[in-house]
C-alpha cells in the first residue's frame, strides 16, 4: 500500500491550519453557533413572531428563547409540565394563549397532565382564565368546605355548560352529569407566575381553562386556552433600531449580547442600514 511522502503530508498541513485557525477563532469571538441567512423569521407557521419571540436558537431576547421556539412550523411554549401549542399572541397587550393537547373542551374531554408557570418565567396567568376541575373525586381537596376553593357562585354555571356537552363522555361521565365533581378553581385569581396545577394531588380528572366566552350559553362556542401576560420590557431602543432598519432582534455569544440580524446572513451590533 502507498503513504504520502512526508513532504506532502507537511505541506497540506500549512495549507489546512489557516483555514482551521480562521474558524477556530470565529467560533471563539462568538461563543457558540449565531444565526445565519434564514434561520430567524419573523413568522412560524401563520403566526407573525416578533420581539421578544424569535424562530430559533440565537433569536428573539434569550431569557424568552428558553420558553418559546419555532418547530416544523409550530409556535411552542415550554414548562417543566410538559410543550403546548401558541396560538395566538396579541402584541398590543403583550399576550399570548397557549393550548394544551391533553386540556378537555366541549368536543373533546380526556384525562389531563397538570399544568405550571416557572416563577422565574417573564409570564404570568391573565385575569381572563376561568380554570375548571373536571371528574373530581368527592374526596378531593378543593371540596373541602373550610378551604373555599371553589367558585359556587356564576361557577355553577360554567360546569353546567360544560357537563351539558357530549364530550363528557370521554371523561367517564354521562352527559348532564350532575356538578358535584366539577369546580371552577378561584384559588388561581392573582397567582401569578410559579404556579402548579397537581391534578393528582387535587384528585381530578381532567381540567380545562377558559379566556373568553363567545356565547355564554353555549359552550360550543367559549374559547379554551390559556392566557398568560408577557413582560414587554426588555424591547429596547438597539432592537428598535435594529427592525427600523429591516433586521431581527436577536443574540450571540456566551454573555448572549444584542445581535441584529440583517437579510443578507451578517449580525450586527447596531442595525442592518447597508445590509440589504
């Protein structure tokens, strides 16, 4: 078998070690992997996605980027309890409703995970969600009487309403149940961030949350979903600029210092005037 003469071996090494310095050090200034021509959008899917949201690793503000990602085309929000689908953000209000797969609404109800809020998470629960305890055994914790837990009042209603729809079934409950093992759970108003909702420990079902009624009397038409509170105030005057000028908010390196991403693939430190 033949080898290489030595003196070819030591020329292609002083050929290669340019090249392999040259990437060293680009790698090295960033800190890791920044984003390149097309890996930031501004939207995912039929969602428009802007700051402080971004599509990808290196976009949007970094302490949002650890809850909120871009996947084939789907906007996911991420806690410790589990990735559910965004499917909405109002920008103007600084909103966003979150939906979770396993979370029952009128067509469909099934036994549910829980559900939490980091309380270092820059979320926080609106004052729109009615959260509702389905299939509940008599025995759990939020029947107890000197606690108060649950919302007897307009309540009743809402788990009337919802008993009332077929998808019951899929719960184990006949339709038109009686209420006795639903709750409509006053312990979220004012919570906040860094909430748990335990099922297991609250002995329920199954749960669901409602932002708005469509039709009160028809729960067909209630929208279910989660709707939590953003902090907007990490938009700063560089990102401002940075959009004026047609970029991308993002960020790079170890520290995860501002970066503007123009169209043409460069990042900049101020905005992407010259850059496409």
């Amino acid at each position: 078998m033949s080898t290489l003469p030595a003196a070819s071996i030591f020329l292609c090494i002083l050929f290669l070690l340019p090249r392999l310095g040259k990437v060293s050090a680009a790698d090295h200034a960033a800190g890791r992997t920044i984003p390149t021509r097309g890996t930031c959008n501004n939207t995912c899917g039929t969602i428009p996605v802007m700051f402080p949201f971004g599509t990808g690793f290196g976009c949007g503000h970094p302490y949002f980027a650890r809850y909120v990602k871009c996947n084939a085309g789907t906007l996911q929000f991420s806690t410790g309890t589990g990735i559910y689908t965004v499917s909405s953000i109002d920008y103007p209000t600084s909103t966003i409703v979150v939906v979770d797969p396993l979370m029952s609404t009128c067509s469909s109800m099934q036994n549910s995970g829980s559900f939490s809020l980091d309380r270092m998470s820059p979320f926080t629960l609106t004052g729109s969600n009615i959260f509702v305890l389905l299939g509940c055994s008599t025995t759990s914790p939020v029947f107890d009487p000197s606690e108060d837990l649950c919302d007897t009042g307009s309540g009743s209603r809402v788990c009337s309403g919802l008993y009332s729809c077929k998808g019951v079934n899929g719960i184990g409950l006949p339709q038109n149940a009686p209420t006795s093992t639903c709750c409509v759970y006053d312990s979220l108003m004012g919570i906040g961030s860094g909430y748990s909702l335990d099922l297991p420990k609250l002995q329920c079902s199954s749960y669901t949350s409602i932002y708005e009624f469509g039709d009160e009397g028809d729960p067909m038409k209630w929208k279910f979903g989660i709707s939590l509170q953003y902090n907007d105030s990490y938009y700063t005057t560089p990102c401002k600029d940075c959009e004026t000028s047609g970029g991308l908010c993002g960020f790079a390196g170890l520290d995860e210092s501002f970066s503007c991403i123009c169209r043409d693939g460069v990042n900049t430190t101020t905005n992407c005037f010259g850059h496409g």
